[in-house]
C-alpha cells in the first residue's frame, strides 16, 4: 500500500508492504493512492490539496526489532523514547504485555522508518497500537494541533467537547445528549483540536476507544465540559486558571520533549482564551443535559 492521509492540518504518505493493513478508522482520513495524488495534471480539485505530503512513513516486518540509536529521555512499561540529536526514534509495546511490537525511527525532518516485529502483526488492527506508530501528536503540535481526550458531540453545527478521566461517564453524557437534544456523537473517545479560520475547532480522529464512533468531521467549538460524576446535577463556568490543569491532564502531551512541552502548554492557554470550560457535577439522567443546556444556553 502507498496512499495519502490528512488528519488535521498534516498530510502524510504511508507505505505499507501487503501484509499490513491500516485498521478501518484510519482509512477514514485517505485522501487517495501516491501515484494518482502526485499527478501534476489531475482534475480532482480536492486531491491538489493533498497532493504534497509533507511526510513519509515507510513500514516494514523484520523478525527482530532494530536497536535505536541514541540515548533514553523517556521510559515507561509500554515505551522507549530515545533521541540522537533532532531525531527521536520509539520502542512501542502494549500496557499489560512484555516486549515490544515496533520500533519507530525518525530519519530527518521529512521521513520516518517504522518495523514491526513479524509475531505481533496480529495487533495491527486495533485503532491504538497502529496509531500509535507514526507518532502523531509530535507532528500535529507543529500545526498548532492537540489531542483531546473527550467525547466528540456536534450539535447545532458546533461541537461540544465530553472530558474527564477513563470510567467518568463522558460516553454517557454524550448518549443522553443524543436521545434528549438529538446530537451526533462524532468520535466517542478523541478529538483534534486545531485552529480554523481563527476558531478553534475539533476534529476528527483514528481512534475512538471503546465506542466505535469514528468520523472524519469538523466543527467549531461551542465548549469544553469537564465531567465528574455528583449526586445532583450542578454546572458552572470555569475560569481559565481552573480549567488549565483539567484540560491539560486530558492532552496528549510528550513531556520529554521541552520545546513540544511548552508550545502545547501556550496552544492549552490560547485555547481557554477563546472556548469556554464548564465544570458539570452529573448523575444519569435528562435532568444534567438540561442543567448543561441552560448554562450553554442552547
């Protein structure tokens, strides 16, 4: 395989040998195979605009993982992080299992090399541990990107962000959402947030956790909802000094990387300037959405 993907503002060529197959959520954000996209004279209008990746990630399957060059910056049961000058290169594993299934290296600013250890290829299909490769939010926070852990509801053409630790209850809160004000849940676990004509807008993303909701989609803003579960529905506005730290425990972050570090701090700061952040204490009932509705006024 050798196709185009946009996730956001990052458009990216991915080749793969026949034996991986990118799971189903991300060939949402194909945009078409290499050779049509890079054609000088195509009609497609909308392929012109993805005609340029300005990335390459090249997979191959080796019996043993290579060895990264470099020395250790970050270390976690599940990961490796090495750097050797501007490059970064990764040992990726899952949370819960020994070894390790890939090892992902940087090449130069435009290219990275991914392998895949041949006894896990089984794995590949699941939405985070093929994700999980390409290293992503490292690339995304140079577009001004960040990733949210949230549930992705649109209603009334703006998006309304669910966020709060795993086993709050944002799945929920979007589903009362939909059957008491008829939204639609556009990703169930994840959004990309990134500017749009000066408005901060979520996007879609390739995973989407245990709800199976996964569209290429987005909208602007209407809010960020901070979760926790209350014996009675109350909802308040926060300000952005409150809000700061609930958002930022949600936000994929690479603390290992400073400059990454800072910059995704300043984009969490720009973004409380201009989304509002409500706090909703919530039981299960219709009774939150209408305590969320009249604060959001909607």
């Amino acid at each position: 395989m050798d196709k185009i993907f946009q996730i956001g503002d990052f458009t990216f060529r991915l080749c793969c040998p026949e034996e991986i197959m990118p799971p189903p959520n991300f060939m949402l954000f194909e945009r078409g195979d290499t050779e049509c996209a890079l054609e000088k004279g195509s009609e497609n209008s909308s392929m012109k605009e993805t005609a340029e990746p300005e990335y390459t990630y090249r997979m191959h399957v080796a019996e043993e993982l290579p060895v990264p060059e470099g020395k250790v910056i970050a270390r976690r049961p599940d990961l490796t992080v090495y750097e050797c000058g501007n490059r970064e290169s990764r040992l990726i594993g899952v949370k819960g299992t020994e070894g390790y299934y890939a090892c992902y290296r940087e090449n130069d600013l435009s290219s990275a090399e991914i392998t895949f250890a041949a006894d896990r290829i089984g794995g590949l299909h699941i939405d985070p541990v093929f994700s999980s490769l390409l290293a992503l939010e490292r690339r995304l926070v140079k577009k001004d990107s960040m990733i949210l852990h949230c549930a992705y509801v649109e209603y009334q053409g703006e998006a309304i962000l669910f966020s709060a630790p795993s086993e709050t209850g944002k799945t929920t809160q979007a589903n009362l959402w939909e059957k008491y004000r008829g939204s639609r849940t556009v990703n169930g676990d994840r959004s990309l947030l990134g500017k749009k004509d000066g408005r901060w807008t979520a996007q879609g993303w390739p995973v989407c956790g245990t709800s199976e909701v996964c569209h290429d989609e987005a909208f602007p803003i209407r809010a960020i909802v901070m979760l926790s579960q209350a014996d009675e529905n109350r909802a308040v506005r926060m300000t952005p000094g409150q809000a700061f730290p609930l958002v930022y425990s949600q936000i994929t972050v690479n603390r290992w990387n400073r400059e990454d570090h800072i910059h995704t701090m300043d984009l969490i700061q720009d973004l409380l300037e201009s989304v509002p952040v409500y706090h909703l204490g919530c039981t299960i009932s219709e009774e939150a959405v209408e305590c969320l509705a009249r604060i959001l006024e909607v």
